[in-house]
C-alpha cells in the first residue's frame, strides 16, 4: 500500500475557499471535501456558472498527470465513460506562491452501496453488480484495471439506478503492477494471487466489496488467508445466493467479466422464477389482490431487465 505522506494545504482546503485557474481563470469555491489519499484531495465545487464539480488537486504532478491521462483514455472506451467525465485542467497559486496541479471531473451524485442495498434488500446487488461488470469489461477491452477498486470508490447513482466507480487513481495498464490498492480488497494482501494487473484482479475485489457490505467491520487476515475468505463467506446468510459467484471470483476462476455477469444473471433469472412461484401459491391460499400481484411481479422484472443491460 502507498504510504501516506505528510499533509500539505491541498489536503486542508476550508469550506468557502476560493481556487482560480492559473490558465483559464476559472473560479471554484469549495463546498466540502469529499475524500483525500496518499496522491491528492477531491473537494467538491461550485464553478462560476453554479455547476457543482468534483476537483482533485494534489503535490505530485507525475500521478496527477497520470490519473489525468487514463480520463482521457477512458472517455475514448466504446460506450462512454465507465468512470467519472473529465472537464478541465489547471494549475492553482497559493497565498505563499506554491503551485498545485489540479483537475476537474464530474461529481457522481448518489449514495454508498452499503447504505443502498440496506435500504432496498440485498437483491440487488446482484443487479448492481451485473451492471458495474458491463463497465469493467469496457475498461479491460480497453486495457486497463481498475485496481483500487473498494466500497468506497463505487456509488449507487440514480436516473437511472446504476453503480459507478468514482475514483481512477488505482486504474493499472495490463502487465504492470497495481501500486495504488487497499489492503482488504487487494488479493495479494489475502494471498490469493499477485499484484500484477489483469481482469481477475478486479473480479477478486469486486467480491471483496460484497463481504465488506455483509461484514460492516471487516474483519482481520489469519495464517491462511484464503480459507478465513472462504469462511466466512459461507456463514454470511446475506450472501447466499451468491456464493458460488463470489467463491469462484475470489478463487480466480473467472477468466472475464462476461463470464462473472452471465452467473450474475442466472442466478436473477432463478429468483424471478421463485418470485412467480410465490405469487402462484399466495394466489391459490390467499386472498391477494391484483395490484399486490402486478407490483410484485414488475417489480420482480424490472430487477431481472436492469440485471440483463
């Protein structure tokens, strides 16, 4: 893990901070921080024009540069982005006459996974995840990983309800190490494979966030890393009906996304198939009215069409 630095004015902006381009004297005023890692800050701004951005600023102009250069890259991937859109490029002069690269990006409105799936029912994570899978793939058609991919880097975004990845600091070209990367999610860190960058690193970790969603706390690495995953994603009643997807995603037996989304979307065929049942044997035992039945059942459909896009 990249060791974290000593914090510089860029890590400490005050909400009501004022930041002017250097080059096209665009005026930011900070409205808050949205998070900070070893490399910079995001802070979330309101342009002149009103426009709420997110602006990352940082001290290290190499890796800025390069987060800047895989937005770039990633705006050119069949089908649109799959992270956040790149907007400006610029430089900020402190009141001591430091100069701080800085770029600006999309702000992803919408909540955290964890915080959504305990409001609307574990089922769709199944739905989210498939979605976010098309997303991945896109990315690694195009080359790259993701690599620091965690609860949270991903949001629930709505209109319409889809996951996106927020945060592209972690994002790796195929064949070389994955150095930006947090410990839980890593597979290297649970001994379950290497660092170097190629699709199943992401499948690994995209499992991991569900066992943070079922497990809130974590929970710690034992001397054999790879049964404790194992275990305890057996317990996990939350995660049942996915387990064989995660298992065989934190075992590495997925080549592709394609492959991790068509068991994904199985297993949502399977439980609209139960949901009818259900609403078979309710009909022949209970009194339940029409409109209980047609928005049981859309609603049931709805999850497996958002599953299958």
């Amino acid at each position: 893990m990249l060791s974290q630095k000593k914090p510089t004015s860029v890590f400490n902006l005050s909400i009501g901070s004022q930041l002017v381009g250097k080059w096209n004297k665009q005026r930011y005023v900070v409205q808050r921080m949205l998070g900070k890692g070893a490399i910079g800050a995001v802070y979330l701004v309101k342009r002149t024009d009103g426009r709420l951005v997110a602006l990352k600023i940082s001290d290290q102009i190499a890796s800025i540069s390069s987060e800047i250069n895989v937005l770039r890259k990633l705006a050119k991937v069949q089908g649109g982005s799959p992270g956040p859109s790149l907007f400006e490029i610029d430089d900020w002069i402190n009141a001591s006459g430091q100069s701080y690269p800085f770029y600006t990006m999309e702000y992803v409105q919408g909540e955290r996974l964890d915080h959504f799936l305990r409001k609307r029912g574990s089922g769709w994570l199944g739905v989210l995840f498939t979605q976010l899978l098309t997303e991945l793939e896109q990315l690694h058609q195009a080359g790259f990983v993701l690599g620091d991919l965690k609860l949270e880097n991903v949001i629930v975004a709505k209109n319409p309800t889809r996951l996106r990845f927020i945060d592209v600091g972690g994002v790796t070209l195929f064949g070389r190490a994955v150095k930006e990367y947090t410990e839980f999610y890593d597979r290297g860190y649970w001994q379950c494979g290497d660092r170097k960058a190629e699709p199943r690193y992401d499948l690994f970790s995209l499992a991991m966030i569900a066992l943070h969603y079922a497990y809130p706390n974590q929970f710690k690495k034992t001397k054999q890393p790879k049964q404790i995953l194992l275990m305890k994603l057996k317990q996990s009643k939350t995660l049942t009906p996915y387990h064989f997807i995660l298992q065989r995603a934190l075992l590495g037996r997925y080549q592709k996304c394609d492959d991790m989304k068509k068991d994904f979307q199985k297993v949502s065929l399977s439980r609209l198939n139960k949901n009818k049942a259900t609403i078979t044997n309710l009909s022949e035992h209970q009194e339940v009215s029409w409109i209980e039945v047609i928005i049981f059942t859309s609603i049931s459909l709805i999850l497996f069409v958002l599953a299958t896009l």
